[in-house]
C-alpha cells in the first residue's frame, strides 16, 4: 500500500520536474564561444528574476523532494 503512494507521488513529482524545467531559458550561448567574447564576466553579477526566478527556485524544491521520495521508496520495497 506504501509503496503505491510513493509511487504515485514519485510520478506527480517527476511531471511537476518536467513542467518547471521545459521552460526555462539556456544559460549558454554558442555564439561567444566562437567568436572569443567573454559573456561569463558581464552576466555574473545579474540574478534571474520574475518567471525565470520562480522556476529556478521551484526547480530546486522539486528535485529535492523527487530524491527524497525516491530514497523513501528504495527503503520501502526492502
């Protein structure tokens, strides 16, 4: 019976995973890794903020308790 609980929150929690990172935006940009200029010293200082802030943050919360429910299912099938 536990073990079909965890399961199903397991699933909720890997769709919510899913929907709060598909959104968000690619720190990356190919173009200054080929044309030499150096974007990782003029972005350091800005933080997400708005949409891009509230996503990072669900980001984390979510993955820590998809772990965390993952561990508690490991323990529950033993």
């Amino acid at each position: 019976m536990l073990n079909n609980v965890l399961m199903g929150v397991q699933l909720v929690l890997a769709l919510f995973m899913i929907l709060a990172i598909m959104p968000q935006e690619g720190k990356g940009n190919f173009s200054s890794d080929f044309s030499g200029a150096d974007d990782a010293s003029t972005q350091a200082y800005f933080k997400p903020r708005g949409k891009q802030a509230f996503l990072l943050k669900s980001t984390k919360i979510v993955s820590v308790l998809f772990f965390i429910n993952a561990i508690a299912l490991l323990v529950a099938n033993k």
